[in-house]
C-alpha cells in the first residue's frame, strides 16, 4: 500500500519534491524497526515518526536526571551524618542534651 503523493499545502496537486522547503532528507535510525534511514519526504509526514523518537530521547533523559537525582540524595544523607558526627565529637556535652552555657 503506498499513499499518493499529493501535497496538502499546494492544494492537493502533485507533490513538488525537491522544489519544496518541506521536503527534506531525514537519516539516522527508524525508532520502530532499528533500520537505518536516509530518505528524502516531506516533513509533514515524518512528523509521526519523528514526534516518536523524541518522546523516546525524553523517557532516556528522565531516567538519567533520576538516577543523578538519587546519587544526589544519597551524598546528601551521608555529609549530613557526616556533619552530625563531627559536630558530636567536637562538643560532648550535645551527646548528652546538656544546654550549652
């Protein structure tokens, strides 16, 4: 099945390939199939596929900035206990809740 090749920006004639800005050439990898791609269409019709891709390089994205995030929280845990022991073991007397005088 192959859809016909007219352009809905030029009145539904025959679509003018090269002679359009719309036109254009995508490469790289189809995010359905895994195959390589390089081919010229216009623009309008690789939206689909091109809106897909995207969303998958978000979904990649967020999973990175989360991971960074937990690294972040965990460091953050460990300098406050950090913070905690040697403030301890600078002034004995909050080891024992005593009231600084």
């Amino acid at each position: 099945m192959k859809p016909k090749e007219n352009c809905p920006l030029n009145k539904f004639k025959p679509c003018k390939q090269f002679e359009c800005t719309w036109y254009i050439q995508v490469r790289g990898t189809n995010p359905n199939s895994g195959k390589e791609v390089d081919e010229y269409g216009c623009a309008m019709a690789w939206m689909p596929i091109l809106l897909l891709e995207g969303a998958q390089q978000q979904k990649s994205t967020g999973a990175a900035i989360e991971s960074f995030r937990n690294e972040v929280v965990k460091a953050n845990k460990e300098n406050q206990f950090l913070f905690v022991n040697s403030n301890l073991h600078d002034n004995p007397k909050l080891i024992n809740n005593e009231e600084n005088d």
